[in-house]
C-alpha cells in the first residue's frame, strides 16, 4: 500500500485490496477480472463541464447500473503506516471512502475503494475494468441527496507505475475516482496493479 501524502492526494493500492486469493484456487485464466481497452483512456483534450458542486455530506450508498453494483459505502481511515484501510474483505458487497478527504460531489477528488475479489469468489468490483466512457455512477448522500457522476476515463496502472497525481491530485471541480485490482495477477504477489476510474459530477438529485 502507498501512504499519503495529506488527504488531498491520498494514493491507495495494491496489497490489501489485491491478494487475489479467490484467483489463486480457481484459476487465472477462467476467472480474471475484465480490464479496460485502451479506448477508455483519459483524453485531457476533451473538456466537458462539470454540474454546480454540491455541499459536504458523508455517502452512504454506491451504485454503478452498467455493472450491477449496489453497495453500502463505509468510511475509510489510515492505517498505522500511513496507508488508506479497506474494506473488511469478508464483507465482498461492501466499498469504502476515504472520509478524511473530499465528500462525493463536493469540489475536489473523492476516494472510493473496493475489492475486486475475496477468498470466496468475486466482490463489489469485479467487473470495474467493463465500465466505458459515459456510464453513470450514483452516490446516495446523507443529506438525503444523490450525486451523479458520468465516467470520463477506465484505465489501469501497474503498481509500480501508479501516478499518484493523475489519479489523486486535487481537481477545481467534483471529480470521483473508483478503484480496484488489475493490471494482470501473479500467482506470487496476487494483482499486479489498479484499475482506476474516472468519472466528474454531472447532476444531483433531492
């Protein structure tokens, strides 16, 4: 796991969300995660707007229709060495945000992370790299409101290339990033790297 940096360019990875376990007893090659084309890559010669900001207000709830995620959302803190915590990994329906930083749908780059997999079988974001650009994500707020995010980009990094600015920097406007495992799976070391996507406000609901 990368530590931070302060709450505005918070780097998670690999190695807790990323062991792969589930992999390792069934199979690579049968059971992989699907990872993004290269036709989802971030092209930062398109600048569309972005909806008003919306308030700070805790999520509750994450949902992404295109894959079929409905998930609860908990908070998130550091570790002891600095890292971002994650989910319990027994808990494979359950996403996490780092509640230190930016509040979905609020100005600045929200964090929401989750496993790909667990002992099990697949978890919350098994299929996070099938997401294209355009899909809708929604975050129920506690403030009774839903922000909702259009996707941008779907792109995965090795970890040892992961661009931590790119990724967390702080934006001028609601930006939300989503992550999970990928880049590939080693038997030794489990996933090899991130998929990481990315997705601006675009509307609100009360």
């Amino acid at each position: 796991m990368r530590k931070y940096g302060t709450a505005a360019t918070a780097a998670v990875t690999a190695i807790a969300l990323c062991a792969g376990a589930w992999l390792l007893h069934n199979g690579v090659a049968t059971h992989a995660p699907p990872q993004p084309s290269a036709a989802e890559a971030r092209d930062d010669t398109v600048r569309e707007p972005a909806a008003r900001p919306l308030p700070p207000s805790p999520p509750d709830r994450i949902r992404i229709p295109a894959i079929r995620v409905d998930a609860p959302l908990t908070g998130l803190g550091l570790t002891g060495s600095g890292s971002l915590d994650v989910p319990p990994a027994e808990r494979k329906n359950l996403a996490g945000w780092y509640e230190a930083g930016t509040t979905p749908g609020e100005t600045g780059t929200a964090i929401v992370a989750g496993h790909v997999d667990n002992a099990d079988g697949p978890a919350v974001f098994f299929s996070l790299g099938a997401l294209k650009k355009g899909s809708v994500i929604e975050v129920d707020r506690r403030d009774g409101g839903t922000a909702r995010f259009t996707v941008y980009a779907v792109e995965v990094y090795r970890a040892a290339d992961f661009p931590d600015q790119k990724v967390y920097g702080a934006a001028p406007r609601p930006e939300l990033r989503v992550i999970t495992c990928g880049g590939g799976y080693s038997r030794a070391t489990g996933y090899m790297g991130n998929v990481v996507v990315f997705a601006r406000l675009t509307g609100a609901v009360r």
